[in-house]
C-alpha cells in the first residue's frame, strides 16, 4: 500500500484551515472515495507525522475528529483503522443518505410501500394531529453498499409534500426541497427482538437482536413534520451520544 500522504495527495494548501482540517478532509475525500475500505489500518501517528511533516498532536487531533464522526475507529493495542461498522450520533440530525455518504458508502432502498391515508391514533397522538389529518406513509429497505441495513416506516403530513411521488431517493432532500425538513428532533432508542419477516429482509439469523429507533421531526415552530420507526440488526449500528457534565 503506497503511503497514506500520497494517497490522498498530502495537505491540500487551504491556508483558511488549519492543518488538522486539512487532514481530516484529506482522509475523508479518501474514504468517501473508497481509496481506504472499512477495516484498512492506518500508520502509527508517529509514522504520519513523518509523512505529513507535522506534528503528532496535530494528527492525534486530526484523528479523533475523524474517531468522533465515526469514520475511524481505535482498538487498544491494535491502532487505528477505518470503521467497518455505521456510527450513527444521536447528537446530529442526518438522513440515512447523508450518513451513508459521509463514511464513503453508497446508499440506496428498495420500496417496500407508499400509500396515502389519515393518521391512525398512535400517529395522531405522537405527531400532535388532529383525528383524520391525511398523511404520506413511506416504507422501505435501506441499503448500503447493498447490504441491508434498516427497515424503516416514516409518516409524513401530507402538507409537507407536493406529492407522494416528490420522494425518490432521500426523504429528507425532499422535504428541504418543499420547507419542511426538520429543523430538531426528539430520538428513542430500544432493544427489541426482530421478527421473522424482519430478520429476512435485514439478512439476519433466527433470535437475532434489534434496534427500534423512533423519531419525531419539529420545524422551529414546534409542527411534528416526520414519525419515523427504524429497524436495525444490532450487528450493523452502533448508536453514539456525547454527554457533558453540567455545572
């Protein structure tokens, strides 16, 4: 394997940055563009810094902002490699497509529904609608790298949409294209035992354990504009929180 700076072509000269955003970006455009698979190791830091003639601190900064956006992984003893696994951080709002895309993978889905109806009173109850509010309802099989990843059922107020058919690939692209991607959102996230059906479609095994994630979408006035429920074979994701102590 040639040497990671030739690889991603060294520091890229934007003096507006500082030299760790350089590399962070370096190694993100490297990923993104599969330069480096998941599970590729990199260089002792000692040995990148030699390499991009900088500091150590500089790429130990580099590295764990990348070990933070869940693009990098650390294990005791062995190093640094690329994740293999999805990070998903419960503190930023992105659509699965974004996630994908931000760790190199390509995503995709396979309908499983759309259909047009009014809210049941679970929806009308969690999303704060009134009883025969029309809604979108959109199910599908989230991919990446065409490997199945997540089940998801979304509800969307059909006044968030020019129509139903306005969703092609991304959700959320859909709804900032109409005004009304969520600006917040509230996240639950529960163990569960996937079904049979579940387990199939995820390429599971018999007994395998699952993720439910449930999310409700706010715009800045307060409207619930997205319920969603995730499924998601508990091999595949990890789930990470920042947390801080307050004063």
């Amino acid at each position: 394997m040639p040497s990671l700076s030739s690889l991603i072509g060294g520091l890229d000269g934007d003096q507006s940055l500082p030299l760790y955003q350089q590399l962070q970006r370096g190694l993100r455009r490297a990923i993104e563009m599969k330069l480096l698979a998941p599970e590729d190791a990199l260089p002792p830091e000692r040995e990148l810094a030699e390499q991009f003639s900088v500091s150590r601190i500089t790429i130990r900064k580099a590295l764990d902002g990348l070990v933070h956006e869940g693009l990098l992984t650390r294990r005791q003893g062995s190093g640094t490699f690329v994740a293999s696994r999805v990070e998903k951080s419960f503190s930023k709002l992105s659509s699965f497509t974004e996630d994908m895309s931000a760790r190199g993978r390509t995503a995709s889905s396979i309908w499983l529904k759309k259909s047009q109806g009014t809210v049941t009173p679970e929806e009308a109850m969690t999303m704060g609608l009134s009883p025969g509010t029309p809604v979108y309802r959109f199910n599908r099989l989230r991919y990446a790298d065409e490997v199945p990843m997540s089940l998801e059922f979304c509800t969307i107020p059909t006044f968030c949409l020019p129509s139903i058919e306005a969703v092609e690939t991304s959700l959320y692209k859909a709804l900032e294209k109409s005004g009304y991607r969520p600006q917040r959102a509230l996240q639950r996230l529960r163990a569960v035992l996937l079904t049979a059906q579940q387990t199939e479609l995820l390429h599971g095994k018999e007994g395998d354990a699952g993720l439910l994630v449930e999310r409700r979408g706010f715009m800045n006035d307060g409207r619930v504009v997205e319920f969603s429920q995730s499924y998601y074979c508990g091999d595949t994701y990890d789930f990470v929180a920042e947390l801080n102590a307050s004063e």
